[in-house]
C-alpha cells in the first residue's frame, strides 16, 4: 500500500517537473510561499508596560507575568494600572455581552 502511494507521488511529482520545464518556470514562481523556508527572524522590541517599585524591573505585559507582578497583585491596594509606567496605555476590560431576557407574553384571562 504504502509502495502504490509512493509511486504515484513520484509520478506526480514528475508530471509537475515536466509542465514547469516546459514553461519555463520554477515552483518558487508558481507557489512563492511554498518550497522555501519561512524567514525565522526575531520580531521587535516592544516596549516595557509595567515596572516593579521596588526593584526597578519591567515587563512588556507580553508572555508569562513575571514573578515580581503576581506577588504585587497579591498585595492590597496594588493594581495593573498602578504599576503602569507612565505613558503606557493600559487595555480596558471589554464587558461581557448580557443575554437577552426575553419575557413571555401572558394570554388574557378568559372571562366564562
């Protein structure tokens, strides 16, 4: 079985070759995202959100809270937006969409 799926990949590939022989023209033109390796570069730097008042550490707010924030959090009258450094713009909770209460309609009594 896997023999037979072996041997028709390769005759596809082969018919593949042929065409893009023929015309003059290589996978990488036909596909440009395919056959070639994606560049792995590293994004950009993103600029420190929070910082620790005690130890002057910061975080981008990215990725996994440090240590240092989760324990300030912990403590009372300490919030994100207190830890914010300034100039920073802190996302604003989206509330959660209410389910609409629909509210049956009552028959009128029917007097006998």
């Amino acid at each position: 079985m896997q023999e037979a799926y072996s041997n028709q990949v390769r005759s596809v590939r082969e018919k593949i070759d042929a065409v893009l022989k023929s015309a003059g023209l290589s996978i990488n033109e036909v596909y440009p995202t395919r056959g070639g390796k994606k560049p792995t570069g590293k994004k950009g730097v993103v600029a420190p959100k929070y910082r620790n008042p005690v130890s002057g550490e910061t975080w981008s707010g990215r990725g996994r809270q440090p240590a240092w924030f989760s324990e300030a959090l912990k403590k009372r009258a300490v919030t994100a937006q207190s830890l914010l450094i300034g100039g920073a713009v802190a996302k604003k909770a989206v509330p959660a969409k209410k389910a609409a209460v629909k509210k049956a309609k009552k028959a009128p009594a029917k007097k006998a």
